[in-house]
C-alpha cells in the first residue's frame, strides 16, 4: 500500500525576487528532464540574488569570516523543468534569527507560468571553526526590516 505524503504549504511574501535561468543540458538526467538535486542549484541562485538585492552579498558576510550552509531543506516537485526551459526562481525570505534564516523558493516555467517545484533552505550562520556565531547588527536590523 502506497504512504501518503505530506506536501508542505510553502507559501512568498514580500519582498519577491525573480531570478531567470535557462536549464543547460547538463542539468537533465538521462529521462531528459532536469535531475532533482540540481533544484537546490536553482534555491542557491534565487537565494544568492536575493541576498545581494536586500540585505548584502555572500561574499562580503565570507569576509566578515561567517558561512551560511543548509542544514534543513525540502523540495517538492510538481512538474518537470527540461533542456532549454526558461524558468524564474522567486525567493522570500521568511523567518531569521540571530544565528539562522529561512528562505522559500518557487520555480516555474516561464513560457506557462507552471509551478515546477516549491521548496525552502534553512541556513545557519557559522564561523570558519565551524561554530555557530551570530550575525552583525546591521545585516540582522535589514533582515527585521523585511520581515
């Protein structure tokens, strides 16, 4: 007997970014349609953007010595992406905290406006030591000011 799943409502709220990203070749397995894991890529694309839009580049928080890696995701998959796809990532972030932030992600194709996958990250804030350390006051008060 088949389990039923639970399907997570993931909903965006303001602000949205939009990211836009052709599918290569590469991205598709063999069945011809983009390989799941590549998904989280995409999460990682709308993610960056929005940062860089809102609140302030990844690169400049690796500066500051403090990493951002998942350490809780989940995607769920409504309909296949395929090679040469125009699709848009929208991101929002959704809940932050001092040491954590979450982001929820929407992936559709373009040329219909189909929802493909929905999904979210959770990110820690950590040291190059691997410890979890909070995040400066500047990037928290503009992570406040857009929740």
């Amino acid at each position: 007997m088949a389990q039923k799943t639970t399907s997570l409502k993931i909903t965006l709220s303001e602000p949205i970014h939009h990211s836009s990203y052709r599918v290569l070749y590469g991205d598709t397995d063999a069945g011809g349609v983009v390989y799941n894991a590549n998904y989280l890529r995409y999460f990682e694309l709308g993610r960056s953007d929005f940062m860089r839009q809102y609140i302030t580049s990844y690169k400049i928080l690796e500066d500051l010595g403090i990493i951002l890696p998942v350490v809780e995701s989940y995607m769920r998959h409504k309909a296949p992406a395929k090679y040469d796809d125009l699709v848009t990532i929208k991101t929002s972030m959704q809940q932050a905290s001092a040491i954590s932030w979450r982001f929820n992600h929407h992936v559709l194709r373009q040329e219909d406006n189909r929802l493909l996958v929905k999904g979210f990250t959770v990110h820690a804030a950590v040291n190059r030591q691997g410890k979890l350390t909070k995040l400066p006051s500047d990037i928290l008060n503009k992570m406040k000011k857009i929740l």
